[in-house]
C-alpha cells in the first residue's frame, strides 16, 4: 500500500489540478469495486422436449366423440288465464294416475250364440279359452244346427204325399291344447262330430248318419333368428257313412250301406330367408286313405312345391310349381302351376293375378260338403285334379269393409259335380270352371 501512494503522489505532481482531481478520484472507485465481490456464475436454462406417440395395444378403433352443439332455448310469451277459477277439479290422488300400469285388455275367453227360425232352424255355437299360464291354452268348442219341419215338394205319383217330413241335426264338439317351448310351438286338437238326417220318400235308402272324427298334431318353430323355419301338420281321420232302409231287412254291408274310411294326412312346410323381405321354401303334403271293403283301392298321393316368396312395400310374388305323384287307383306323375303377383296400386288397393292348381282330395267328406244326400258307395271316387286355375282382379278394403273384382278360367279332372242326378254326383272326366 505504501509505494501505490508514493506512485499517485509522484504522479500528482506533475499534472494540472484536474487532472489531480480525477486520478484521485479513481483509487476510491477502484476500492468500491474490490470491494464487492464479483459473481462469475453462468446461468442457463435448457428445456428438453422429446416427441412422444401413444401405442395403445389391441386397439382397432378410436372413438372420438363429435361436437356437442350448446342448447339454446327460445322464451315463450306467457299466457295468463283470465278465468276467476281456472283450476275447477283436482283429481285426489293425482300421483295415481302417473303409478297406474298400463296393460292392454284380454278379449273375454268365451262366448255363446243362440239362434232359432222358421221351420225348427236352430243354431248354437259356443266356444271357451281357458288360459292356464303364459306358454299354455285350451280351448273347447261345440256347435249344433239342424231343421225339422213338412217341406212342399212335387210329386210324380198321385197317391205321393205333397209333402216331405225333413230332418238334418249335425252335432260337433271339439277342443284344442296349445303349449309354447323355447323356439317351438306345440298343438294337439281333436274333433268329433255326427250328422242324421232323413231321404226323400222312395229313396233307396230311408235315413243316414254320418260319425267322423280326427285328431291333429302340429309343430311350428316360433324363433325367427333360426335359419331354417318350418310348420308340421299330422292328422289322423275316420269317418263312418250308415245308410238304412227301413222297409228291407238286411244284414249292414259296405255294399249295402255301410262305409268306413281312415285316411293319414301329412302336411309340411321348410323355408329359410334369403332377405328381410324375401325367402325360399319347400311346402308338402300327403294322405294315404284306407278302406274296410276289399273292392276299394287304397289310394295314396304325395304332392311337393318348391318356392320363393318376395314381399316388399309394392310388390308381393310367390313363384314355384306343384308335382304330384299318385298310386293305388292309377299311377300318375302331374305338374301344376303356384304363381301369384300382386302390385299395390294405391292406398289398400292391390291388383293381382294368380295361376293354381294341384290335388284335390275326393273322400267322403268332401263328397257330403257337396251333396249330403250323393249316393256313391258303390263307387270309389277318385282324386280330382286341377290343371290349372288362373284368375285376374283387384281388391281394395275401406273403413273395413272389402271388396274383390275378379274372373278366371281353369281346368279340372275328375271332377265332382252336382246335376240333381239319382245318385246326386257324376264324374266329369275333363271339365271346365
């Protein structure tokens, strides 16, 4: 320290006084300086970004969830009730109406019809649903009509009486159990029946009674995710034909008034959906009838029908064909047409044009649905078949009532037809509707 100042000194002396002033000045700042103590540190701040991608395992698809676009609500202006008392009833318990179940109503399980006319007509139909649970039902159900009463009728003969005392009673009871599985629905029904009734005066035959019975089991699948959809019908039926003469003594014989025939029917029905709105099938059916007299042939015939099914909003088509296989009377192999179209012109409105045919099955049945008094016994009837059968209309349904317009020419062998003959039906071997 000693020989910095001697070197100021000698240096001050030598310069003016300003110049003294200053040097002077600067060995005080100089102390100042050393006096604080000088910070050397460097000070840096580094940010490390590092680009990173989301891997998500397993991931196929994510799902983003649009934009949801703010509410907004637009004010109404208030209405105000200008009435003294708006509010004239309040209900007492206004939260029962909101707790209240609604259910639809179940149409009554039975009901009764009663009716009588003019020469001893009587009717009564009756029918009871019994609804044991949700997947079982049994219904019964029983009918009887008839008539009693003097009919005029002309006769040949002088001594005849002018007038014919008529009877006709036909009693049916039947019932019918249904049950639903899982996927499948399964019925079991039979019916009994008789009719009596009187022949006209000098008949062969004074009076008939007719007793048939049947008994049905049916299958359906009712699950409509299954492929492959079906509908099964197995039938069993017998009738009995008992013609009496009065006035002759004799033993009952098929040849003289007695008849017995069973038949077993089969009727099936696979189709699997191409489209909601169309499918493709195969419908069939079979009967095979029996009869206790050995003039009688037991005829059998099997019937298939392929098809495909369009329904849409306009159109509704069914195209396939009917063929047929007949033994025990006579061997035949036939085809008939099953074609249906039908174009929705309007509101409930449908133009439609058909061609048919196939089987028609000649048992006793259908002998006495055409002419209860035919006399044919004697005569084995044989299938009538309907080579085709087309026809061309419209139909329309407005405030439920409908209406049909149509027309059609067909052709059918072995025919049944009723000309009033002496034994009420002929065969027709080709004839023409």
């Amino acid at each position: 320290m000693q020989s910095h100042n001697t070197f100021i000194v000698r240096a001050v002396r030598r310069l003016p006084l300003y110049s003294v002033i200053v040097w002077w000045l600067l060995p005080t700042s100089a102390v100042a300086q050393q006096s604080e103590k000088q910070d050397t540190t460097l000070q840096r701040s580094v940010v490390v970004e590092q680009t990173y991608t989301l891997q998500i395992g397993e991931a196929r698809k994510v799902n983003i969830l649009p934009p949801i676009p703010e509410l907004s609500s637009h004010p109404r202006a208030v209405e105000y009730s200008l009435r003294q008392h708006p509010i004239e009833n309040v209900p007492q318990s206004p939260t029962a109406h909101a707790l209240a179940r609604t259910e639809t109503p179940l149409p009554a399980p039975g009901y009764l019809r009663i009716g009588y006319g003019n020469n001893g007509n009587a009717d009564v139909l009756g029918n009871y649903t019994f609804r044991l649970s949700g997947r079982d039902r049994l219904n019964i159900s029983g009918s009887f009509n008839g008539m009693n009463a003097k009919l005029p009728m002309q006769s040949a003969y002088p001594d005849m009486p002018t007038k014919w005392a008529h009877r006709f009673y036909s009693t049916r009871i039947g019932a019918d159990y249904l049950h639903n599985f899982s996927g499948i629905s399964l019925g079991v029904s039979g019916t009994f029946g008789v009719d009596n009734y009187n022949f006209l005066p000098l008949s062969l035959f004074s009076r008939q009674r007719n007793t048939q019975a049947d008994a049905r089991l049916a299958l359906s699948s009712t699950n409509e995710d299954a492929p492959m959809q079906y509908v099964i019908n197995l039938q069993y039926l017998t009738f009995q034909r008992h013609s009496v003469a009065d006035d002759i003594d004799q033993d009952l014989t098929p040849e003289n008034g007695l008849l017995r025939e069973n038949q077993l029917r089969l009727s099936v029905d696979f189709w699997s959906p191409v489209t909601e709105e169309s499918r493709i099938g195969i419908a069939g059916q079979a009967e095979q009838r029996t009869y206790d007299w050995e003039k009688y042939k037991n005829p059998l015939f099997v019937q298939l029908t392929p098809y495909y099914l369009l329904t849409s909003g306009l159109w509704n088509i069914r195209l396939g064909m009917h063929v047929m296989f007949q033994s025990g009377m006579e061997k035949t192999l036939r085809v008939a047409p099953d074609v249906y179209a039908g174009l929705t012109i309007a509101e409930r409105v449908t133009l439609f044009a058909q061609a048919t045919g196939g089987v028609v099955s000649n048992d006793q049945r259908q002998l006495l649905r055409i002419n209860p008094f035919a006399m044919s016994h004697r005569t084995q009837l044989e299938n009538s078949f309907e080579t085709y059968h087309a026809r061309l209309g419209i139909k329309a349904g407005f405030n439920g009532i409908g209406i049909r317009a149509d027309a059609g020419l067909g052709e059918m062998r072995n025919a049944l037809i009723d000309r009033n003959s002496s034994s009420g039906i002929i065969f027709d071997p080709t004839s023409e509707a």
